[in-house]
C-alpha cells in the first residue's frame, strides 16, 4: 500500500514544518545535485514523483533547460499546494498523483525524478513498475536514498532520544523507514522486479548538514516528518517534551548553536527498457 494522503504525515501543518525546518537541513543541499543530473536532457519531458514542497523543482526549473517540460507530483495535496505557492523560475506543472497508480499513459516521459521519496512506497517493485510504464524507451530514472544512520548524525541522535522517551514501545520510524532502504543489493533486485533491465549506478554523496540551533533540529524532526503522527499516537500532547528531549541529546552531541553534521545518501540512476 501507498502512504494515504489522510494520513497526519500529509496535513497542511506538517507540510509547513516540513518546508520551513527539514528542507534547508537535509534536501536543499542535495537538490542541485539530482538536478544537475537531469541538465544534459534538452527537449522532452521530466515528470517528478514525491516532490514533496519542490526543493528539488526549484532546482530543475533554474538548471533544466527551459525546452524540457516539467510536471511535479505529490501524494499529499498539502504538498503541492504549498509547492505551488513558493513558485519556481519558470512555469511548471504542479498536480497531485500516486506513483502506486500514476495518471499518465505509457512511454509518457523522458525522466523520472524522486528526491528521498522511494523509501515511503509499498511495495517498492509495483512503484518502479509504474515508473518504468511511464518512461519512454531509453529514459532515465534518477532517484536518491538515505544512507544509514550510522551516516547520518543529526538522525540518529534523534532517533535514539526518542526511542528512549518511550521505551516499552520505541519510535522505531527513522531508523525503518528514512534510512531503511539503502542496500545496494536490495534495491538493485526491486528494480529488476519492477521491469528495469539495466543495472544501475549507485553513487554515494556525503554532505553537511548545518542548523542554526539544536531546537531547530528537534523541531524539524518531530513536527516535520511521520514522526509528529508517531509521537501523538503513544501520548496526547507529549509533541513539547519530545522536542526537549531531542534537544537535549542534540546539545549533548553537538552544541546549542551552530550545528553541523554529516549526513549521506545515495543517488542511483538507471535506464528503462
């Protein structure tokens, strides 16, 4: 099953947080990189699954040539709506879709894009199915993943405080789901189950991550992600102490202010048929 867009993860309120917190933290830094990965494609068609609030949209719009035609799509309208709202450096289409069930014919695209989405789908190899529907002969899916926690500093800290805030019931999220699918060989055979012949090239990218205050840092977690579902479910109203909490730890690790840490993801590419 996909994620439902009435799920709490997807409320306008989260899709704020979301933007306003982890966007500058953890995908603004990436999004150049997956879109000047897409910059040698001079006609046609991208169409970009789970964008999210379009930080890497933006990307595209001022490095994909302008000839190229740009559709973003988000499960949660929330999403695109605030997407929308920010605009990008050139016209762009923006509408609502589940990679599960993609609106769109076959061989209808050139490239398909998704910045950090491709841990959420269920089941993975029935989503890269649809995307390979969807890709014209010869074209290109660019998508990246989560590395580890273990690579990931700012996560695993708050991770692991969390999981201590409840512990006869551990917030198991991050670890799961965020960081949950970066095996190579894992995601090598999903491909191949959902039609993708070639093998693909996986590149590992580490960056730093860079926040203002360790309370940025909690907030962006825990009000902009799952996590904020997660929390509200254990205890009404523990959103305020679970914020402490990660701060606390994060404070520990790494300072009250100036924070940086080390975080890294993989970028794969891979051809359709």
């Amino acid at each position: 099953m996909s994620e439902s867009a009435s799920d709490p993860a997807f409320s306008s309120e989260v899709a704020d947080d979301y933007d306003a917190l982890l966007v500058p933290m953890l995908f603004e830094p990436y999004a150049e990189a997956a879109a000047k990965r897409l910059a040698n494609i001079e006609d046609g068609s991208i169409r970009e699954v789970a964008a999210g609030t379009g930080v890497v949209t933006r990307a595209m719009a001022r490095i994909v040539p302008s000839t190229v035609e740009i559709t973003a799509t988000d499960l949660s309208p929330s999403m695109i709506e605030r997407a929308s709202g920010i605009g990008t450096a050139r016209s762009i289409t923006w509408e609502p879709a589940d990679v599960m069930a993609l609106p769109y014919g076959d061989q209808s695209f050139d490239a398909v894009v998704c910045q950090f989405g491709v841990m959420f789908f269920r089941p993975k190899p029935a989503a890269f199915a649809e995307v390979v529907r969807v890709l014209r002969p010869g074209g290109r899916f660019e998508f990246s993943v989560w590395d580890g926690l273990e690579d990931n500093e700012f996560a695993d800290v708050v991770a692991a405080s969390l999981a201590a805030l409840f512990p006869d019931d551990p917030i198991m999220f991050v670890e799961r789901v965020p960081h949950g699918y970066h095996d190579a060989d894992t995601i090598r055979a999903d491909l191949r189950a959902g039609g993708f012949a070639a093998d693909p090239t996986i590149e590992h990218l580490a960056l730093t991550s860079r926040a203002a205050t360790s309370a940025d840092v909690a907030m962006a977690f825990c009000l902009g992600t799952p996590i904020r579902g997660e929390l509200e479910r254990r205890r009404a109203g523990c959103l305020p102490e679970a914020v402490r909490v990660a701060t606390a730890a994060l404070d520990e690790r790494f300072g009250p202010t100036a924070l940086a840490g080390r975080m890294s993801a993989a970028l794969v590419s891979v051809s359709s048929p």
